[in-house]
C-alpha cells in the first residue's frame, strides 16, 4: 500500500517550524545560511528515514519525495522560483545519499547517533 507522502511531509512540517523560522530570521544569504541549509538536509533526511523505519512500507522513491517537500517547504531561497528550488533539493537529496552511503556506509544513521527500531 502506497504511503500518504503529503500527510507524511504535514507531519513533518509540524516538527519542523523551529527550523524554519530560524532559516527564515537571517538577514540576507551568506555562508553561515549555506550551513544551515546542509544541516536541515541532513535533518530532514534522519527525520524521513525514522519515519519509514516506523512505517516499514516506505520505497526510496517515497522517502525522497517526502524528503524533497519538506526541504522545498522549509528553506526559501530568495528570488529562486520554488519549482527550481525542488529541482535542487532533488538532487541535493541524491548527492547525500549517495555520498552517505558510499563514504560513511547504509548504516550511517546509526554512526550519528539515531537508532532506528528494528
């Protein structure tokens, strides 16, 4: 059975208004911005996989969609158009699991401290 992905993102979203407004407060773009982006994608991408750990049902796709959304909805970069905005969390999305994966292992959630429920 497929997973309800906007209910998954509405819940996520929820967890993450702090974050969001903390990205939203700074003044204009600079690097300390680019290190909060990083940290929400790494955020967002735990967030996920403990959400599809819990449900168990969860494909990559599905993971990635999820993850996509939320990071679309949480970081607002100015004067880039949001549908450009998803295009580059598509690909930031695969850039860090590829690289998570292949440099830190399929484990690497574990070696940063969240334990997923078996």
């Amino acid at each position: 059975m497929p997973i309800d992905v906007k209910a998954l993102v509405a819940s996520l979203k929820t967890q993450l208004e702090v974050t969001k407004q903390k990205i939203a407060d700074n003044d204009g773009w600079d690097m300390g911005d680019v290190v909060d982006v990083f940290q929400a994608l790494v955020l967002v991408m735990s967030m996920v996989e403990l959400q599809a750990s819990q449900l168990g049902t969860m494909t990559s796709d599905e993971k990635k969609a999820v993850a996509v959304e939320t990071l679309n909805w949480l970081v607002d970069v100015p004067l880039v158009p949001e549908w450009l905005e998803a295009k580059f969390f598509n690909v930031a999305v695969d850039l860090l699991v590829i690289g998570l994966n292949k440099w830190v292992g399929q484990d690497w959630l574990a070696k940063v401290g969240i334990d997923l429920p078996t």
